[in-house]
C-alpha cells in the first residue's frame, strides 16, 4: 500500500511540475499610442507554490522509504498539510474575484 502512495505522490509531483511549465494566462493590452503587446504567463509566474509543493510531494514519496513507525504518521501529516495547502490554492482561484 506504501508503494501505490509513493507512485501516486510521484505522480502528483509531476503533475504540479507541468502544470507550472504550462501558460495560464495570455492577455493582450494596448493603449493607442503603441502596436498591442501580447503577455503570457505560465503557472509558476501566476501561482509560486506550485514547485515547492511539487518539490515537497516527491520529497516525502522518497522519505517515505526511511521512516516506519509513528515517523511515517508524521510524514503523512505533513503531507495531508501540503495537499490541503493545493486544494486552497485550486478553490482560491476559481472563488476569488479578481
């Protein structure tokens, strides 16, 4: 069961690593004096958790071979923390006005 975890939070890590790599925003702005400029920005300029989140899930799936015992429970509550820390960030920005 610890293995399919460790697969699953690898995944998740990666998962969060191209989401960051993928463009979030395009917006195009002019103000009549100059040609219209074009900016993008990907989901590490837009959200600046994603990486260190990534970075901390595939963290515990290698800790997760070290500990046994009441470490593992603590290295779980740590990651329960970071997966409600995206889950926050998810709804925040579907809830939030801009």
């Amino acid at each position: 069961m610890i293995r399919v975890a460790q697969l699953l939070l690898v995944l998740a890590a990666a998962a969060l690593w191209v989401a960051s790599r993928l463009t979030w925003v395009s917006v195009t702005s002019f103000d009549g004096l100059s040609p219209p400029r074009t900016s993008t920005l990907n989901g590490a300029e837009w959200s600046t958790a994603l990486l260190p989140l990534a970075l901390l899930l595939l963290a515990a799936a290698l800790a997760a071979l070290a500990v046994r015992g009441w470490l593992l429970r603590a290295l779980a509550l740590l990651v329960d923390l970071a997966c409600l820390t995206l889950g926050y960030l998810g709804i925040s920005l579907i809830v939030m006005p801009d």
